[in-house]
C-alpha cells in the first residue's frame, strides 16, 4: 500500500469512529430528556430501546463484532443470554412478590460504658469485657 492508501484508510476510519461518538453523545441526550418526560410505560420502553441501540453500536463498531472469531462470538452470545436470563427472572421475580411490611421499631439509645471497664448492654444483661493487664512501673 502507498502513503495515499493508508492516509484514506486512516480518514476513514476516523470519521466511522467520530459518528458513532455523536451518535452515542445524542443518544445519551436522548436518554437524559426522555427521563424528564412523564411518558408513564413508554419512558421504560424507551430507555431500553435507546439503551440497546447503545449497546448495538458499541458492540459493532468498538469490539468489532462482525471480525470477531467463532469463540469470541460464541462468548458473547452465551452473555447475551444469560443477561436475557437475569433480567427475565428479575422480571418474574418482581410481579410475583408480595410487598413485605416490616414493622416499624423506635430506635434506641445504649446506657454509656461506666468508667474504669469496658461493658456492654444487652437487653437486661450486662456483660463484662475483659481490660487489658496494666503495665508494671516505669
């Protein structure tokens, strides 16, 4: 190849990596202004369907996805899947559970450790803490 051929190639490449740089950067606005937007369901829907254009484009252009090996694919897939997995049971998970109420305690404040030994408070307990042997004169 000539000096001319790699200089193009060069070019090329950069402009491919610098669209899809602004294309991420709109999307992100995107992301950002649908968030602000009271859409109901569809701010969930969107947010994923930008977030998976996101993940399209990084994976194409940035990984290289398309020259990748049979093994690296089949890694990738595997990956895929089981994130497909999680978020499925997650999903089951969160339709099906009860909301748990959980009774409200007061909280309470422990007696301070009386002077010349370290004791703690259980309840109506009080147990002593072994102190440390004092050092033998100077």
């Amino acid at each position: 190849m000539n000096a001319n051929g790699t200089s193009s190639d060069f070019r090329r490449a950069a402009r491919r990596l610098l669209g899809v740089w602004l294309a991420l950067l709109l999307l992100l606005a995107a992301s950002l202004g649908s968030a602000y937007l009271r859409l109901g369901v569809f701010n969930t829907v969107a947010s994923y369907g930008i977030a998976l254009i996101k993940i399209a484009l990084v994976v194409a252009i940035f990984m290289r996805w398309r020259r990748a090996d049979g093994w690296s694919r089949a890694a990738g897939f595997a990956a895929a899947c089981a994130l497909m997995l999680l978020a499925g049971l997650t999903w089951f998970e969160s339709r099906t559970r009860e909301p748990a109420s959980v009774p409200w305690q007061a909280p309470e404040q422990l007696p301070p450790l009386r002077a010349g030994s370290a004791a703690l408070h259980d309840g109506n307990m009080t147990r002593q803490l072994p102190t440390p042997p004092a050092k033998a004169g100077p």
